[in-house]
C-alpha cells in the first residue's frame, strides 16, 4: 500500500535556528468525461493536474533544554490568498466547533479536528494537558488554484493540511487513511461528500468514479496517451449557482436519463482512444450532451468552439454554470488559441498537464 512517505512532493528548503522549512504542495483536479451523470450511477473520469496548492510549513523546536515551555506555541493555518487563518492550542483541537468560523475556514478547523482524532484512535498520538505530544507548526498557504470554479481547491487545502501534521509529527498513513479523514472532512462542513476530488488529489493520475468509489485505469495506452497530453484549463467566469443547485436542476430535466446514458458511453469509450484527435472528440460530444442539461453558458460555449477548432477538443469540466472549461492542447495552434481567448474576456488561463 502507498503511503504518504512515498509521494514525491515534500520539499525540504532548509533550516534555520528556529525552525525546519518545508514546502508541501498538493494538486488540483479536473473531471474529464462524466460529470452530472456520475450522479445517476454513470462512470465518470477524473484526472490529478499540476496546478498547486503551496504549503510553507514550519516546524517549531519548542523543546529547550530537555523542557517544553509552559505556554506552548500555537499552531497557524495562514490562508494568504484569502487573508484569513485560524490559530488554535493544539490542546484545544477537539473542542474546535465549525459554528465559530466562517465557510472558508471551516474546512482548516475540520481537518485539524479530524486529524488528530483519527491519529488519536490509531494509538499514533496523544493530547491532553499531562502528555502532549502534537507539535505546533505554522503553515502559511498560497495557491495557484481559481477558488469556487471545480478544480477542487478545498480539497487541496484539507489534504495539504493533513500531510503537514503527519510530517511535522514524523508519522506516516496510507493514501486509503489519507483519504478516509479527508472525505470526513468534506462531508462534514458540506453535509455531503463525493470521493472525486479528495481521492483524486491523493492517488494522482486518471481515475475511474462510479458508485462513490475509485479504481485505477489499468489501460496503460489510455495513461501514456494522457502522459503525452498538454491540456488549458481555462477560467471561463464566476459562477453564481453552487453545485448542489445545479445538480437538483439537472434532476428535473426531462430527458435527463437518456442523456446521462449517452455520456455513460461516451466515459465508456475514452478509455480506449488511440489518439489525441480521438480524445478530443469526445470531449466536444461530452460537452454537447453537457449543454443539452442547460448546465454550459454561452461563455463555456464559445470557449468549446474556439478549443474544436484551434485544440483537439474542449468541454466543460464540473458542475457548470460557469466555471471552467478544459482543452487539448494542439501545439501547432497554441498561439492562435491563446490569441482567441484572451479576446474573449476569460477570468483566467493555465497551462496544466496530469500529475502522478
């Protein structure tokens, strides 16, 4: 089994006389094929990108001459891109009540409590007054992730947390565990959880969704195709419907069933694509059928068109009503698709490629 010792992104940048500095750094994720219709017990596709999640993590020598010090340092989430953090004794984690934070940093206080409870349960850690043994860190946060738009941004975040208490602890899980505490933690401060974006974060790569649970794509064409691919994530505009409201739309619409059937074949294919060219046909036909939901814009639209024709293919990637699109690179046409979509007004492009 994995485990978080295994994964090749904790950097250590050096030392000081106060504090050993790492950088951890977690991904964000897209949804290839399948979106909405993974809802309705359809598969669906998701795929681990390089756009990051940084973690500064110090790790404070508190111990003095053999002695803790009788005021403990605290322990700092530094969210820098949204100006807030959260500053909590490590022996008041479990009594951390959501209520006392706002949306954005529910998912801090979540993952800490979490955490330390399941480290708790498995015997790896102790807290209470007599015989403390969580360490206080500092953990300062930047990202490269546009927030709200379905790249899994909190995910990122919750998982980076959970990795930065297991280093500065010097403890090791296993990406399953990993996962367990951050699905916890999803569906703890939203009611309800997917596995797609924590699990996708964690194991990296393509992975297959159905039924809430993951499996790898053992076809290893399908994965060196996708290797090979330079992908746009492209930041069409804010969306101003939460997933959850567009998802009880799509559950009204009237052809709903025959629609989430045609995107379930089309998942279905895109394992066994040859070729980019393939690949980004069914990207179009899955954003058409995505469109015919009522969950594109016009915006996602003209940005689909403009990745048929200068990419190999384009679609929405998400929930929707907004958002992001996805397009195949064509390195022959990059400029011109560049041009073209910076004319068109979009809140953002990056430039990504599946991370392992």
């Amino acid at each position: 089994m994995n485990n978080i010792g295994n994964i090749n992104n904790i950097k250590y940048d050096g030392n000081n006389n106060d504090s050993k500095i790492t950088t951890i750094e977690t991904p964000s994720k897209v949804i290839l094929f399948g979106e909405h219709a993974v809802v309705g017990g359809y598969m669906a596709l998701s795929m681990a990108v390089d756009l990051k999640i940084s973690g500064l993590l110090e790790r404070y020598d508190y111990i003095i001459n053999n002695q803790q010090p009788t005021t403990p340092e605290p322990i700092i989430i530094d969210l820098i891109d949204l100006n807030k953090k959260v500053e909590i004794n490590p022996q008041d984690i479990l009594n951390i009540n959501l209520s006392n934070y706002d949306n954005d940093l529910k998912y801090v206080a979540s993952t800490l409590k979490n955490t330390v409870n399941y480290l708790m349960d498995k015997n790896l850690m102790k807290l209470n007054p007599i015989n403390n043994n969580i360490k206080p860190f500092k953990l300062t946060i930047t990202s490269n992730i546009p927030i709200s738009c379905g790249l899994g941004s909190s995910a990122s975040i919750i998982i980076n947390i959970i990795k930065s208490i297991l280093t500065v602890n010097n403890l090791i899980l296993s990406k399953e565990e990993i996962s367990k505490i951050a699905y916890t933690v999803e569906k703890e401060v939203q009611g309800i959880a997917s596995i797609t974006d924590t699990s996708t974060i964690i194991y990296g790569g393509a992975l297959k969704i159905k039924d809430n649970k993951i499996k790898p794509i053992e076809n290893n064409d399908f994965n060196n195709l996708l290797a090979g691919c330079q992908f746009l994530i492209v930041h069409s505009e804010r969306r101003i419907k939460k997933t959850a409201e567009l998802v009880n739309e799509v559950a009204k619409h009237p052809q709903k069933r025959q629609i989430f059937k045609q995107i379930g074949e089309i998942v279905e294919k895109a394992e066994f694509v040859k070729n980019k060219e393939e690949l980004g046909k069914l990207m179009v036909e899955n954003h058409k059928l995505l469109n015919k939901l009522g969950v594109s814009t016009e915006k996602l639209n003209k940005i689909v068109e403009i990745g048929q024709k200068l990419g190999y293919g384009a679609k929405l990637s998400g929930a929707g009503g907004g958002g992001i699109a996805i397009i195949l690179i064509n390195e022959n046409k990059k400029e011109d698709l560049l041009n073209k979509l910076n004319n068109l007004g979009v809140l953002g492009i990056y430039d990504c490629i599946i991370k392992y």
